[in-house]
C-alpha cells in the first residue's frame, strides 16, 4: 500500500451533476454542493448540468492542474454506469484513477423519492460520506492479466452459429456446443422468412454447412456445457458429449443403416416435425442436419432395450464400422478466454390455456406445427391439411398465445404478429382457405413490416381485434356443424362473434428455456423477472452480462427476430474480439492481502475462501493470499479475527468513515 | 416520547452484483421508497464486518439492512453463506443487548428485484417507527459498545457454527 499518498494535503474536488432535469428536478444540486464546500479539504465544490459529457469532465482535469486537487468525489448517477468514465477523466487528468469515489444520487436517490428536501438531505449525506471516504484512498495500479485467445459459443442456432463465423472469420478459433444432435436451432424449422418471404433454409444451411468446414471452428453437438470455472480471460469449461453410438469421424451420412434398421416404418415422434410425422430408432434430425452423422436413440433402439436386435444397420454400414454400440459419455475440459451464451428460447405450451382447446381438438395447431405443414420438406410435402387429410376451406389465427397476459406471460413475444402474417400469406398461396386474424394490436415495428401488416391486409386477409375467449366444436347454427367455433369479442364493432373455421393456428409465444436458472447459475449470469438473460446495460452494454468475459445474444435475452439476433451474435463476437486482440484485461485491483506483522496464523481465512487464493506459508506461520486468484469478494477480510486481512478499495477505515458520514447530522 | 419529526435512519450495506444493481433497477423503473436508507456499496455481502453493523448502530442509525445475493446465486459462490452464519449469531448477541428484532435485517435481492428494495425498505421503515430512536449510547453508556464488541468470541462463535 501507498501509504504516503494518504498523508500531506488533501485537496478534495466535489462535482454534483444535475443530469438534465433527473438529479436536479428533486434534489437540489447547488445547496448539496454548497453543504458539501464546507466540509475539511475540499477545494472545489460545483454543480453542473452534465458531469459525464467532454465540457464536465474537462471541468473536473482542469481544476486537478489549477487547484491541485489530489481527490475527486462525482455525485451523480450510479457507479455501475459510469465509474469507468470518470477514472479515466481524473486519470487524464493526472490523477491516479483510485483517488475517486462516486455517489449514486440519481438511481439510489432522485429517481426514487418524491420529497425534494428528504432527498437533498439525502444527497448531502452520502456526498459527505464519499467526502470522507475519498481522503483515505490509495494509489493503486490496475492488474493486467492475459486473455486466452479462444471462445465459446454455447448454442448452435441462427445466433451461435452467426457468432462463432465471426470470430472464426475474424481468426479466432471457437468451440460451438449444440445440446441437440444437430445445429440449426429454431430456423432451421422455418419455411420463409418474414417480411420478404426469402427461403429460411436459403439463409441458413449455407452457414450451417460454413460452420461444420470452418478450419476454427471445432464443432460439438450432442453436447452440454456442465461446469465453468475461471474467470474473463482464463475461463476452463467442462463439456459433457453424449454418445450418439455412431462414430462422427467415421459415418459419411449415407443413412444406409437407417434405410436398413429392423424397424421398417418409422414409429417414434420426429421432433424436428414437432411430432407431426414419425422416425427410426437411428436416424438423422433433418435433410440439412449439420453435422451430416445419424444418431441412435438408445430409448427407442431394440438392440439397448432388448439386445435381441439382428443389428441390419451395422451390416448396412459395412467396413465404414461407424456404428459403434459402445460409445460412452465423454468429459471434456477446454480453456477459453470468452464465452457467448447463445441458448435461445422455448415455445409456449399452448395446452396452458385449455379453453383454445390444443390437444382437444385435432385441427387447433400451433403456428411451429404449420410451419412445418407449409414446409416443402414437411411431413406433408407443404400441403396445409387437416388431421382428415382435407385441404381446410378456413384457417384462424389466434395471436398472443402466452404473450401479453397476466394469467401466463405477460411480456410481447415480438415476432408472432409478423410470424402470423407470414404463415396466413403462406396458406393462401398453398390453399384457396379464407384466412382470419384474430389480434389485440398487430406489432410491426421492424423493417418493411408494417408494409408486409399493408400487404396482408390487400391480400384479403381478414383482421379481428380481440381476446379470443375459447374454441368449441359445439354447433349452434348449421353452418356451424363439424366445425370449430371460435367465440371472441370484435372490439372494433363491439359485437361478441361467433365464427366457424376448419382449422385454428395458435401463435404461442416465447418463453425463456425450461433450464435457463441452471444455465444462468453455470455461468454466473443474472435473469430478469420474466427468467430472460440480464445485460448488463440495455444501451451501453447491451451483450455484456455482470460477469466479464460472458456475452450474451439472441432470444435467451429476450424474444427478438432473426435480424435482430443476427445482430446481437455479431455485437457479441465484437465485444469477444474486442477482449481477445487488446491481449490483456485489466482487473480492478479490489484484491485482498495480509498485512503480515498482524497474521497470528490462525488458519480462519483459509477454508472461507471458495477459489482457493490463502495459502499458508510454514516457515513464517502466516497465511499469504495469491493475488492472480483473488476475486475481491472480502469475505476472509471480514472474517479475519485480528483485522490482518485488508481490501484494495475497500479498507475497513474507508467503510468504518463511510459509515460515520452517512450518519452525520447536518 | 420521542421528537414527533423524529425519521428512523437506516444503513444499509448492499452487495455490488445483486442488491445494490436491483437498488440500481428499482431507480431505472423510478419505483418510490421511503428516503431514510443510507447504501454503502460492498462487493459481496461476505465483506460486511459484524463491526460495519455495531459501528452503524453506535454511529446513529436507528436500523441496519444487509442485502446480498440469494442462497445458490452468489457472485464469489458462497460468500452470502458465510454472511449468513456470521449474521444469525450477532443477531442473537444483539437481542441480549436488548436490540428489537426489526432493527438489523438481513435479505436476498437479486438483480431483477428492484420491486423488492422498495417493498423492504418501506417496510423496514415502518417497523421502526413504532420503535423509535435507538439512541444506543444512552441505552448502554459508553461501555455497550466495547461488550458487545467483546461477546463475539470464537467460542461462540463455534457454538453457533
């Protein structure tokens, strides 16, 4: 420790920011800032409109070389936003960037209280206590450590995948973990894309296929990230591969086992048709399916359930020997400097609403279900028909199905209403159908959407605005017999509808994945209420978790479309790329250390620690902290019966006077 | 009776990646809450001293509020559990100090409970009312301070382990 930078003169420079009218139309800045001046040592004390722009914090260098200021206390908002900037301020300034401390009168004060003066008096107090604090500051010098070049990309759909071809484009080499047997995630299910109506599988399968040929990319799917220890730059991740009993290396995709396995008809639901066709015990997820390896379903295979089975596909395969009965489950261990969590979304499961009566009746399907109906490469060839095989002379779409409402949840899913639409233009190019919308607000806001909502409406689509209140097949009305009646308030003619159509499209909403507390928990990411990924700032870091080094992108942070995916899995290589090519990180130094005179060497600290950083050194019996692995949490130094252990940036006195200044009376 | 202008005062000390950013969220959603809670900013709630807590109450705070992450969702893994351990047994030293249960507090918060910062400190607020001034030198005379520093003992602190 620096301990002649506590002594001499102190000479403390005190910024209040009005931030527009958000600080200044409660509190009042300039009597905070009149309060604040008589206090022991400050030299300075101003209020100005904007403390964080180039004027403000020009104002704060230039009373640092004028007035010698050796100190600098910022009240203004919280430092989780802008610490950094005004460290590096009073750092070009050419003040040590430690000789600093913020106060949070924005988030913690003015934003959150009514009472003008209460929250005056609020200010001057934790702006007294900063005061007191900053005067026992050290000079301290941030620690750089190495980054490991490479990253992980956890989730192969569209969004991994745009992720790990950046990085790799960019050089770097990535790993791609994909849970499911085959990368592609949710687009790869898709028919067309809205609002240009442009083939999915067109935008998709070439970077599927660029992933799987990519030099850098080292691709593993059946695959799931189990444990992450480490931390930005020097993270080690433990990948659990699950066998698919047959050799990645050595099948080619000629899918001649599954041509020949004792099953002759496929018997078991194909989850990449959603359930609406059937697949073999071995098999291979879809056409495109990257990488292009069939897998065995040990559930299902007659050879795991039975061991009786004549094992055709072995014989079909011949001397490749892919097939490969014995493969076990694998862990492996990789070092990463950075990881992008890709993971992406869940559908709604539309069987919680009972009243629209999916599961009930046949004929009430899911917007994913008709997606792959209208698929050319779907169960039924891209024919939209009933579960009779009838071409339907009507089609319904109810929107909102999980989304907007308080009874499951309550957020806007953003991309059903264009989905919708997209799926109601398709069935009436495949079906002379009447097509009908029943919607609450029709949400286009993106690019060539709300002209997509126009063209929708040119092409005859009917649009109702309401709740739908249930599905029935209960006729009233002749017209109404063997069909299903959809019963909802038309609230723009105000008038309770009854309208029989063939078959009913629910647009079920997004909903974070069943797992996404464990996944969080893995990585150390925060979740929002609604359970989606937190960024760690919705404009200034919009990829960036609490924790350094973790990215997110895609739908695990909230529902968006492809665009706008795309867009995050760039912004998150960036910021990966961004890391990597600086070549260090800079660690707050917030470390721990022993001040040894004081270590009676009673071994307390040691077992508190959960990274292992407090040794204990046998010739001088006393404990000794590794600094490259101390995470600053302080909890040995608060433990530590003879105050032996002390925190950078977080002394006991610097507390202790905090503490005395928020309790001062004016 | 006490001064009727009398305010509870409240030192809270709030952990950097959970409590305080859900303080942090419970201003970006301009939620309102009573004005009388001081936060100190700390890494982790496991830095939190029992002395931060026995300073803030012989200082002038009426009540003290500890928030960390919850049990499982710790930043550093496990410093809230040792927040925890440390907490329930000042509790029960400050409780033969005479201290009101309401005064010292202890809550998880994560990051997306700004809502929870506000219901908690409002009614922490209004717990202490009722209770009034801690005025905590008058209460002991200026000895309270050093017996209550000199009970935390290892041994009772593996009594309570």
């Amino acid at each position: 420790m620096n301990t002649n930078s506590r002594n001499g003169d102190i000479r403390i420079g005190f910024y209040i920011c009005h931030c527009g009218r958000n600080i200044a139309g409660v509190v009042d800045c300039a009597a905070v800032a009149g309060e604040i001046a008589k206090l022991p040592g400050v030299v300075v004390s101003r209020d100005y409109k904007y403390m964080c722009s180039e004027p403000g914090q020009e104002l704060i260098q230039d009373d640092i070389r004028e007035r010698a200021l050796n100190r600098v206390v910022v009240a203004s908002c919280s430092p989780l936003l802008h610490e950094h900037t005004f460290r590096n301020a009073i750092e070009a300034g050419g003040l040590n960037r430690f000789f600093f401390q913020m106060v949070n009168i924005r988030e913690h004060d003015s934003w959150v209280h009514t009472d003008g003066p209460a929250a005056t008096a609020k200010a001057i107090a934790l702006a007294r206590a900063a005061v007191r604090r900053v005067r026992l500051h050290c000079a301290l010098e941030t620690v750089r450590a190495p980054i490991h070049p490479d990253v992980l990309v956890v989730g192969g759909g569209i969004t991994g995948i745009h992720a790990a071809l950046t990085l790799a484009n960019g050089g770097k080499k990535v790993f791609l973990v994909e849970r499911e047997p085959s990368i592609g995630g949710h687009m790869a299910k898709f028919d067309k894309t809205f609002p240009t109506l442009d083939c999915a599988a067109c935008i998709l399968t070439p970077k599927m296929s660029a992933v799987r040929a990519h030099e850098n990319i080292r691709l593993w799917t059946n695959s799931e990230v189990v444990k992450v220890e480490g931390y930005v730059g020097n993270y080690t991740v433990t990948v659990r591969r699950r066998p698919r009993y047959v050799n990645e290396e050595l099948c080619v995709g000629c899918q001649e086992c599954i041509e020949a396995c004792v099953f002759k008809e496929g018997k078991f639901p194909d989850e990449f048709n959603v359930g609406l066709s059937k697949r073999k015990p071995i098999y291979i997820p879809f056409p495109q399916a990257v990488p292009q390896v069939v897998l065995i379903d040990r559930e299902r295979c007659l050879h795991f359930k039975t061991g009786k089975c004549k094992r055709t596909c072995v014989e079909a395969c011949a001397d490749r020997h892919a097939i490969d009965f014995t493969q076990k489950e694998e862990l492996v261990e990789i070092k990463v400097g950075n990881i992008i969590v890709a993971t992406g979304f869940k559908l709604f499961d539309a069987g919680r609403i009972p009243q629209y009566g999916y599961g009930r009746y046949p004929n009430v399907v899911t917007s994913i279900e008709l997606e792959r109906l209208v698929t050319s490469s779907g169960p039924t060839g891209g024919d939209v028909l009933l579960r009779d095989g009838r071409s339907p002379k009507s089609v319904a779409f109810i929107l909102c199905v999980g989304s907007r409402d308080f009874r499951t949840n309550r957020w806007c899913s953003r991309t059903c209403c264009m989905h919708s639409m997209k799926l109601a233009q398709l069935v009436r190019e495949h079906t002379d159908a009447e097509v009908t919308v029943f919607y609450l607000d029709i949400r286009a806001p993106g690019k060539g959407c709300e002209e997509f909502y126009d063209k929708s409406l040119k092409e005859g689509i009917r649009f109702v605005r309401g709740r739908v209140a249930e599905v029935t097949d209960w006729a009233l009305r002749e017209e109404e017999e063997g069909k299903l009646v959809i019963r909802a308030e038309d609230t723009l003619a105000g008038v309770v509808r009854r309208i029989p159509v063939d078959m009913i499209v629910l647009a079920v909403g997004m909903e974070p994945q069943a797992d996404a507390q464990d996944v969080r928990r893995l990585f150390n990411m925060s979740c929002g209420t609604e359970g989606w990924f937190l960024e760690k700032h919705p404009k200034l870091a919009p990829v960036s978790t609490f924790t350094d080094g973790v990215f997110i992108a895609g739908c695990c942070q909230g529902p968006k479309d492809i665009p706008d995916s795309i867009a995050q899995a760039g912004a998150a290589a960036a910021e990966a790329m961004a890391l990597i090519d600086r070549g260090f990180i800079e660690q707050e130094p917030n470390t721990a250390y022993i001040a040894e005179a004081e270590c009676s060497g009673c071994k307390s600290c040691i077992p508190l620690c959960p990274y292992k950083a407090i040794g204990f050194d046998e010739p001088t019996r006393k404990a000794r902290i590794n600094a490259a692995l101390c995470k600053g949490c302080g909890t040995c130094v608060a433990a530590c019966p003879s105050g032996s252990i002390r925190q950078h940036l977080f002394e006991d006195d610097e507390i202790f006077s905090e503490i005395e200044g928020v309790l001062t009376h004016a | 009776m006490h001064d009727p202008n009398w305010e509870p005062r409240i030192v809270a000390f709030f952990c950097n990646w959970c409590t305080y950013t859900a303080a942090d969220l419970a201003g970006v959603s301009r939620l309102k809450y009573a004005p009388n809670v001081r936060i100190v900013r700390l890494m982790c709630s496991g830095r939190v001293d029992p002395q931060f807590i026995l300073a803030a109450l012989a200082g002038g705070a009426d009540g003290v509020l500890i928030g960390g992450c919850h049990i499982g969702d710790c930043h550093y893994a496990e410093g809230n559990l040792k927040t925890l351990r440390r907490f329930r047994l000042l509790k029960r030293l400050l409780a033969g100090f005479g201290l009101e249960e309401p005064r010292v507090r202890l809550e998880w918060i994560s990051a997306a409970e700004g809502d929870k910062v506000r219901c908690v400190i409002n009614e922490m607020v209004e717990q202490l009312r009722p209770l009034g001034p801690l005025a905590w030198g008058q209460r002991h005379g200026a000895q309270g301070w050093q017996a209550a520093s000199a009970a935390i003992t290892p041994e009772a602190e593996a009594a309570h382990a």
